[in-house]
C-alpha cells in the first residue's frame, strides 16, 4: 500500500493563505514591500542603499527611515524616480510621496 504524495509547492505560494489565516496579510504585504523597496534603492541609490529603509506606508505616502541626514537627502533627490520604479515593479504600489524620517537611536 503505497501512498500518494501531493504535488510539492513553494513555501511564497502558501505564504498569502497563511497569512491570512493569521490575520497577518498587512504585516505580509509591508515585508513585500519594504523588500522590494530594498531592491529598488539598491538599484537605483547604492551609496544609500543600506542606510534608508522602507518602514510603513500611510495612506499614499511611504514613510522611509534614513541613518543619516545625507541618506534621506538623496533619497528626497530621487523620490520621483524610486516611486516610478515601484508603481511598474511586480508587487509594487502607486504612491505619491516618500516622507523621511530619522532613524531611531
């Protein structure tokens, strides 16, 4: 007696049911994001790249914490272009501005 096996799935396809299940879809969503948002920066800002993060989204506006004050300069600098970038990535969103703020010591 031999037993079936189901079809093997990758964990990020089983993550948004977890979630949600969870009542973690939000939580979800904003990791997503801030990734991606990561990525971008990366791309786009490598001199800010791991001083500058994605930290929440309010309404239309993506708030991003910056190390230092040069940090969130560039980041203002390059807000049209990182949003731009985000508003036509897979998994992106359309916002309208990007706030900074500064990180918490």
């Amino acid at each position: 007696m031999t037993r079936q096996r189901r079809p093997m799935r990758r964990i990020g396809d089983l993550l948004p049911d977890a979630a949600r299940a969870l009542g973690l879809e939000e939580e979800l969503r904003l990791a997503r994001l801030t990734s991606l948002f990561g990525s971008i920066l990366a791309e786009r800002a490598p001199a800010v790249s791991g001083s500058a993060r994605l930290v929440r989204v309010s309404g239309e506006a993506l708030i991003v914490e910056a190390d230092h004050p040069l940090a969130a300069q560039e980041v203002r600098i390059r807000s049209e272009e990182l949003l731009e970038a985000l508003a036509v990535a897979p998994g992106g969103v359309r916002a309208r501005e990007i706030r900074t703020i500064a990180a918490r010591t």
